[in-house]
C-alpha cells in the first residue's frame, strides 16, 4: 500500500525538500572553495608584496653601510614574521581547498 500513486503523490514534497537540501549543501561546500580560492589569491598577492618591501629594505640598508648585519634589523625581522604568517594561512587554505575538492582522498563519505 505504501507504493500506490495517492501515497507518491502525498510524499512528492518530501523528495523535492530532500533534493532541494542536498543541492543547497552541495552549493555552499562550492562557495566556500572559491573563497578559499579567492582568500589563496590574495594571499600569494600579499606575500609578494612583502617580498618586495624586505628587497627595498635590504637595498636600504646595504646603500647605508654594506657591512651592516642585516639580520638584527627589526623592520626586516617583522617582515619575516608576517612573511611565515601568511605561509601558514596560505598552506592551512591549500589544504582545506584540497580537502573540499577531492574528499574522497580524506574521508569515504559521497560527495557532491
């Protein structure tokens, strides 16, 4: 009795809500890999930019006295930290993008 049409027809919302969720979870985990993209974009942008500052302040500092120890410079040791900073956040959003494109190498759940 569960097969016959008035019972299909009564339970036809029930698929189409099933069908609805499923697509809209497949649609976020889509958004949230292109911010993840996006975020990776600028952190590569923003990695050069610092990469350029530490080149202009090495320059700087060696037109001053080339001998000079550039290694105990503060602007250049806080340029570094902000340099391994960015590295983590990059390699942490490379990671999370791998997970979310290939999730079958990480878990045995279907994807979308």
């Amino acid at each position: 009795m569960a097969n016959d049409l008035r019972y299909k027809i009564e339970h036809m919302g029930d698929s189409v809500v099933a069908a609805v969720a499923r697509l809209t979870g497949c649609l976020q985990a889509s958004g949230r890999g292109v911010r993840l993209t996006y975020d990776m974009g600028w952190l590569r942008w923003e990695k050069d930019r610092l990469i350029k500052k530490l080149g202009k302040r090495l320059v700087e500092i060696r037109k001053k006295s080339p001998e000079a120890d550039v290694a105990g410079d503060p602007v250049i040791s806080g340029l570094f930290v902000e340099l391994l900073e960015i590295e983590e956040r990059f390699e942490s959003s490379r990671q999370r993008r791998e997970e979310r494109l290939e999730p079958w190498r990480f878990t045995h759940e279907p994807s979308c």
